[in-house]
C-alpha cells in the first residue's frame, strides 16, 4: 500500500524554494511531478520584509539585563565604592585576614564563598568620607546594588537569601549590623511637632492664613491640604 500525505507548503532543501504539496502519492511526490515552485520572499538585502542578520554580539548585549538610568548610576556608584575598598584592603596591615588577591574587584569572576567573604567585610568597613556611618537602609541597597550589577553579567545570585549555604553568614552580617545602626538612631525619619489648636489660631489672627490677598489664600490652601490630606514634602503637593 503506497504512503500518502495532505497538501501543504514546505521547504525544498534541494530546490531552496518553498513549495506546495497536492495530494497524492508518496512515489509521485519524490518523482516531483505533483507540486509546484513558488519563490521563498527575498531577505533584507533584497528589499522584502527581514532585517539584515542579527549578529552575536548584537544578540549577547540583548539578553543582558538592563536597569533604568537611575539604577545603572546607583550601580555605578557602589562598584566604585567596593573598588576603592578593594584597594585599601590590598594594601592594609592591620588586619586579621588580609587580602592581597588582584581580582577581588571582578565580581562576577568570584565564587559565592569568597565573595560573601568580601562582602560580610565591606559592609561593615565602608563609611562615608567624613567618618559616618552610613544609614542601615543605604548598607542595604549597596547589596541591592552589587546583586543587580551581578545579572548583568548573568550571575544569578540571592545575595540576601539565607536560605543559600554560601550568603548565610553574610546574611546576618547584615542584618546585625544593620540592627547596630538602627539602635544608634541611623537612618532614622524625625517626626514633625504636631501644631496645636492655639498655633494655628495665632496664624490667622497674626494673617499668616486667610483670603486677603492671593498670596495669603495660596499659604492657607498649602497649609489646609498638608493638615486634611497627609502632605508632608513638596513633592507630594505638586503631585496633587
């Protein structure tokens, strides 16, 4: 019993034309007597609807991740940081482990062991360049940050994830030393004074607020939508 096959369109390796398949028989089709050609559109180089060939390097830089602009400095900023600690290491003697290697500051070349080594020491070395420490909130998002640059480079790793044998005891690094500088009032928001009953009355009796004139009703209008609605920056008025 001889094969048989629907009608269709495939691609002829021998012909490199696209071409239609009638029903038929199998023997009918290898003797090609049972279809016929049509052209394949043409390529980029030839006017039709592809574009010219994507190169590896085009492709490569593609699949890297990317991060807003805003991000990308931040970035920027820690690697210089953990740069300039690297060198300063490279160089200390009065430590209990130096670190003498030339490649510490190549992150994506480390193993997660020595870079939890690195980085359970960075974080709690860096400071700012008058000798403060820097808020608990900030050590945090220089993790954030070295993660980030890190899948750039297709380094897919949970810094901050104590779940990982390798970061767990740089995860807790962090956090205690994180919970040291909470304790010592770091990165700590200060409340605003409320204003009392009679602080507000002597602000209009004083004409700081009312509808005199536009400025005054401008004041009283910033004034009533910061109490009523929550408002505490100027940003947050320009966005209402």
């Amino acid at each position: 019993m001889k094969e048989r096959f629907v009608s269709g369109i495939i691609w002829s390796s021998q012909t490199q034309n696209c071409v239609w398949l009638c029903r038929g028989d199998y023997d009918d089709f290898k003797a090609q007597s049972t279809f016929t050609s049509m052209q394949m559109p043409q390529t980029a180089s030839g006017g039709g609807r592809f574009k010219a060939a994507t190169s590896c390097d085009e492709i490569d830089e593609l699949s890297r991740k990317k991060f807003a602009g805003t991000s990308e400095k931040k970035i920027r900023w820690v690697l210089g940081l953990y740069e300039q600690w690297c060198a300063y290491r490279m160089t200390a003697i009065d430590c209990d482990i130096p670190i003498q290697r030339s490649d510490l500051s190549k992150l994506q070349s480390l193993t997660k062991e020595d870079l939890a080594f690195l980085l359970s020491r960075f974080v709690t070395e860096i400071h700012k360049l008058n000798g403060d420490d820097y808020p608990p909130c900030t050590l945090y998002q220089m993790c954030i940050c070295i993660q980030m640059y890190l899948e750039t480079q297709r380094v897919h790793w949970k810094l901050l994830k104590k779940q990982d044998p390798a970061f767990m005891d740089f995860y807790y690094v962090l956090d205690n030393v994180m919970k040291q500088k909470s304790a010592q009032g770091l990165g700590q928001i200060q409340q605003s004074e409320v204003i009392s009953k009679q602080a507000e009355d002597k602000m209009w009796s004083d004409g700081l607020l009312g509808e005199s004139h536009p400025q005054q009703l401008c004041d009283t209008v910033l004034y009533l939508l910061g109490i009523n609605l929550a408002l505490h920056r100027g940003k947050e008025h320009k966005n209402l």
